[in-house]
C-alpha cells in the first residue's frame, strides 16, 4: 500500500526565513512524487514534482530513495509562499492513483 | 486549471436527501477524480473514472456514486447513506500522457 506522511499541520517563520516541509513516503517501487499547493481562495495546483527536477518559485525538493523522502525546501520565505501545502505519491504509469499527505499550513509573517 | 469547473459552490443536504456535485472539463482529459478534503484529513479519494463508462472506487467510495456517460463529466451524488457528508469535495482531472492532475475550484456540501 502506498503512503505519505507528513509530520506537521502547521510550520510559522518569518519572512526570510528558511522553510523545510517534511514528506515521508511509502511505496514498494519506483515512485512519482508531487507537491501540490493552495493559496488562500485559489484552486489545488501543481507546485513541483520530483521528475522534472526544476525549481518553482523559489522551491525545490528532492526525492532521497534511502530515506523515503520528498522535503520541500526554500531559502528566503515569502509572505506569499503561506498556503496549505500537500505532498503526493503516484505509482509508475498513466493509470496510477494519486494519494496525499494530509498537509501542512505554512505561514510565513512579516 | 480554469477548463474544470464544478458547481454548485455551496450545496446544502437535508436529512435523507441525496445530492448531486457537478464536475466538467473541456480539457479533452480521459481521467476524472472525485477526492474529499477534510480538515487535518487532507485529500481522499472517493472515485475515479480512466475512461467513459468505466469507474472505480476509491480509498472512501461508501455513501457516494458517480457515472461517466462522457469524457467531459463526472457527477458525484452523496447519498443518504452517508453519514458524515460536510466536506469540501473536489473534481480533479489529468491526461493519459502526463502525471499532472488538475482540480476544480470545489463544492462545499453542509448539512442542514
């Protein structure tokens, strides 16, 4: 059975500040891992995922197969980063499920 | 995202009703989702559909059915059988080439 666990509800910094999202993932395979985040009144968007290795905004995160993890990472917080963030896991292929963590609020003050 | 739309925004349930979310794309996606956001719950899956007239249930599927009679829709009814039906539900759908699910901007059900 596939998992995502991520340990905290609420992560407060200041803006500047470095932010870690934690993710812990369990999958017996070669996982696809997603982070997806939703701003205040906007729709659950795509914010990064682990294949395309590219840094959105400012965030990165990278896949540690040893550790089975998938922390989102940024330097300097933004006011602006403060959402709800979710981390997700799909098996391999097209037809694979999407589960999710159940998310953490970041809030970044001024 | 703006090719899915769900509707209403609001819906209200009485006791033993049973109510029907709207979910349309015109993305030309072949898959469709129907996922429940709770509080401290993050997103469940209660059903998805891969292709027309086909679906499968999900990790929460009981007290909910859904149809896919076409690409573009998947209705979500919440039946009286389910009991603890104020959530936030949302539609998702993705292309068979791509990984990327996107969402609808959600219906809210509350029970009245």
């Amino acid at each position: 059975a596939q998992r995502v666990t991520q340990p905290e509800k609420l992560l407060s910094v200041f803006k500047g500040a470095p932010v870690e999202l934690k993710c812990n993932y369990s999958y017996s395979g070669s996982p696809e891992l997603f982070w997806y985040v939703q701003y205040s009144r906007q729709r659950l968007q795509l914010l990064l995922r682990h294949i395309s290795r590219e840094s959105i905004k400012g965030f990165t995160a990278d896949l540690n197969k040893g550790e089975t993890s998938f922390h989102l990472k940024k330097p300097f917080a933004q006011e602006e980063d403060s959402a709800m963030y979710y981390c997700a896991l799909s098996g391999p292929g097209a037809n694979s499920k999407l589960t999710f963590g159940k998310g953490i609020t970041l809030s970044v003050r001024p | 995202d703006g090719g899915i739309t769900q509707s209403p925004k609001y819906l209200f349930r009485k006791e033993g009703q049973n109510v029907t979310l709207s979910c349309e794309q015109n993305l030309n996606h072949d898959a469709m989702y129907w996922y429940r956001q709770d509080p401290g719950q993050g997103l469940r899956l209660i059903y998805y559909s891969q292709i027309v007239n086909d679906f499968q249930k999900g990790d929460i599927a009981e007290g909910y059915s859904v149809s896919r009679e076409k690409k573009e829709s998947f209705p979500l009814t919440v039946t009286s059988a389910q009991k603890n039906p104020t959530a936030f539900y949302l539609c998702a759908s993705k292309s068979v080439y791509q990984e990327t699910q996107y969402f609808g901007p959600g219906t809210r059900l509350l029970v009245l």
